[in-house]
C-alpha cells in the first residue's frame, strides 16, 4: 500500500504505537493516533516525534465520524484483534495491520521470524549473535523489545533482521514473508486472549503461512502440533529433536549435539561446551542452528557464537550466592511451561517463587514437575490460591503465602539452607503486581542483593 497522504489510524500509544506513527510520519501518511488514556495530551509526546507534523492524537473513545475517514489501522500488540473498535474498521474493509506489516511493507533484506510458547527472546538473542558473527548489517527487533518499525527504513538488501514474534503480533500480518522461520514450541498460553487452543496455534502458524519453496521453517519435532503443522507448510522444514536421532536436521544425542543432512552427520558441539543449561536450552541452540545454516553462515562461525553465548536477562539467569545459597531469576517464565523448564534445569533443592496475574492457565504439570525438588513455594499475586489449591491436590503442602516480591526473597532466604537455590519463576504474567516481567525480574535481584549490604 502506497502510505503517502493516506490517514492512518495507530491504535494505542505504547512503544510499538510511537514508533509506528514515527515510520509513517516519514513516509508522508496523516497519522492519528488514539489511546483511551484521557489523561494523555500532545504535550506526553513532544520528545517522540513532530506532533504537529500531520498528526493528531484522539483520547477516550474514538468517533463514529472519525472511523468513517480513515484508509488504514494500525492496531498495537496488546489490542485484542476483537473489540468494537476494531470489529467495526473490519465491517468498513479498512485494512487492519500490526506494527509488523507496517515495517516489513518498507523493509529490505533477509528476514529470520521466531516464535513459540517459550525460549523466543533467548533464540532470537542466540540467532542475532550468530548472524553478527558471518554478516555486517544485523538487526534484532520484535518482540524482544525493539520496534520492527524503529530500523524497516534503516534497512538494505544486504540487511539480515531477526524479528522475536509473539501470537499477538502473528495475529495481524498478511504479505509479511521470512526467509527463514521457527516455531519453538506451543503449549497453552494466552487463552484468555486468544479463547481457544486452535486460534493459538493458527496465530502462531502464522509465522509460515506465505513460506514458499525457496524458503524453511524450523521446527521442534517433539512438538505433536508442529509436525502436525510442518504437513501444511509450503516450504522447506528443518525438524530438531532433544529426545531422537533424526535422519534429517538437529538432534541431541547424550551430551552432543548433531546436523545431519542426507545421511551425513556433522557434530555442532558438546552441552558442556555451552554457558547454559537445561535440555530447553540445547533446543533453542538448535532451533538457532538450523535457523543460521540456510542462512549461508559457516559452521565453524555458529560455533563460536553458540559457545561463548550467556542466559538473557530474566531468563534463569544467576543472581548470588549468599550464604550458600544461589539466587535464580527466571522472570520470564510467565507460563507454566516455561517454568517447568526452568524448575528441570535446577540441580539442587530449590525454594520457588511463583504466582502472578491470570491468563487463564492451568498449573497441573506445574507442580508435577517439582518431584521431590522444590522444598517450598512461595506464592503471590492474583493466582496464589489457585495455585495453592492445585499445589494441596497433589499432595503439595509447603506453600507459603506473602503479598510482595520483598516478602517472598526474605521468606526464600529464611527457609533455605546451604546447597539449596531459590529461583523466581513464576508460572504467571507480572501484570497487576509489576509494570513487566522485567520489572518483576529487576525488583528480585535488588531484594536479594540487598542482603549482602
């Protein structure tokens, strides 16, 4: 779509609504941009970009008469891609984007898309880095934090952008094309956005939908729904595998790590070569590994990136040791299941911290995995007695209730005893306690350090 002198509504004015009006603001469209916050006014961004400069801000509700004008919407991740807003653009035949179809409509370049339940941020971390170590123009954006509509106009047909997807932003591309794909895994997450299991994994499907022959898709072959999906694509599929030898693509066999291709094997590395740990972290160094190899980049290149790479912030990253005890901050298990994989790769008894907002989840295999691991859990938030009562039912019965982040590392730090972990993952959104997960993240390490003053 041409965007010049076209009227564009950006629908919220988060990070991702600024920088899209920014990038349309650059290519001569007429941005208005809407927030229900009435208690914003123009003066909220005069350092983001030109307010005056075809632009106007709508607050509150949007008029009927306003809806009836506009060419384009540009709806935000975090806007349900259902409401009365959105349901009537959609009755109009506006075309309704997100941030990133806009950018990938003016991008350049070759582009990796990354999705899954868990392990996105860390892959597309492990992938950016890969990338560097072969290209000299690489950009990582998405999900992870940055605007894919921050670099689009920055970008050239030699560019390689590695984009972090989430279900919420799948859900609203249409031409948006990689070159390289990857779903990590799906489990249920988002259901209270999303309704049901199948709308979950179609938003995630997404990634794929306009692959073609010339193009792969990286799969996880333990994954049932993904090799139910890897049937539909029309592209290239590349399985890995952490509990078989397969005959094609990467698996995990012991403590090594294999490529093989038409019968050929080639050895990636050894686990203990690797800075991080747990089997879910030897499968998104092979979701990155056969991400990069269509990609061109040498092996000898991805192996030097895979084994000089360290845990992203959040994700069961190592805070302390304090009186022989060590401190884990896995803020970004904002799932059952990427708590479970974080509780399987602790080595010690652990003290867990869990609880947080409902996305409508259940926390079964949550405490089945604790198999005479986790000494204590420590619950807060919106889910902790749903959690407890999950927790009681299978005979569970060390659970601690404490209303704060605070709380619950002076709580963890009293029970535990030389040799022991405390790890923070808690199975659950931060929204409603913290603005973030990061935040959630950032006040436990502060907690904890706290202690050695």
């Amino acid at each position: 779509m041409q965007l010049k002198d076209k009227k564009v509504l950006v629908y919220g004015a988060g990070l991702s609504g600024i920088s899209a009006t920014r990038l349309l603001q650059k290519q001569g469209a007429y941005v208005v941009l809407y927030d229900s916050k009435t208690e914003l006014s123009k003066e909220n961004f005069k350092n983001e970009f030109d307010v005056e400069h075809q632009f106007e801000l709508v607050l509150g509700t949007i008029p009927e008469q306003l809806i009836d004008t506009i060419d384009l919407l540009i709806i935000s991740p975090g806007i349900p891609t259902d409401i009365a807003d959105v349901e009537k653009m959609k009755a109009r035949n506006i075309p309704v984007w997100g941030e990133i179809e806009l950018a990938y409509s003016l991008a350049k370049g070759k582009i990796i898309g990354i999705t899954g339940t868990n392990g996105k941020t860390t892959t597309t971390t492990l992938v950016g880095d890969i990338m560097k170590t072969y290209y000299d123009e690489v950009f990582v954006v998405g999900n992870i934090g940055f605007p894919y509509t921050d670099i689009a106009d920055s970008t050239t047909e030699e560019s390689i952008t590695v984009i972090e997807l989430s279900s919420f932003q799948l859900e609203t591309i249409h031409d948006f094309k990689p070159n390289v794909s990857a779903i990590l895994n799906i489990t249920p997450d988002h259901l209270n956005r999303h309704h049901t299991m199948a709308n979950y994994i179609q938003a995630k499907e997404n990634v794929a939908m306009n692959q073609g022959a010339d193009d792969y898709c990286v799969l996880n072959y333990e994954d049932e729904e993904l090799r139910a999906i890897a049937n539909r694509l029309k592209t290239n599929v590349i399985f890995f595998s952490s509990a078989r030898r397969l005959e094609n693509g990467l698996y995990l066999d012991q403590d090594d790590i294999y490529y093989v291709k038409e019968g050929n094997a080639e050895h990636v590395c050894n686990i203990h070569e690797l800075k991080i740990i747990g089997k879910h972290s030897y499968e998104n160094v092979m979701a990155a590994v056969g991400m990069a190899l269509p990609m061109g980049v040498p092996m000898d290149c991805i192996k030097k990136a895979i084994t000089s790479f360290t845990a992203v912030e959040h994700r069961i990253e190592y805070v302390d040791t304090i009186n022989g005890v060590k401190y884990y901050n896995d803020s970004k298990g904002t799932n059952p299941d990427a708590s479970i994989k974080a509780i399987e790769a602790m080595t010690s008894h652990t003290i867990l911290i869990g609880g947080g907002y409902d996305k409508g989840n259940t926390f079964d295999e949550y405490i089945e995995a604790f198999q005479g691991k986790i000494k204590y859990l420590v619950l807060l938030g919106q889910t902790r007695e749903f959690i407890a009562e999950t927790a009681k039912r299978h005979g569970f019965m060390n659970i601690i209730m404490v209303d704060n982040m605070k709380e619950a590392v002076a709580t963890c730090a009293a029970k535990a005893q030389p040799g022991d972990a405390v790890l923070l993952s808690p199975a659950c959104a931060s929204w409603g306690m913290f603005q973030n997960y990061e935040e959630r993240g950032n006040l436990f390490k502060e907690y904890v350090r706290e202690m050695l003053q």
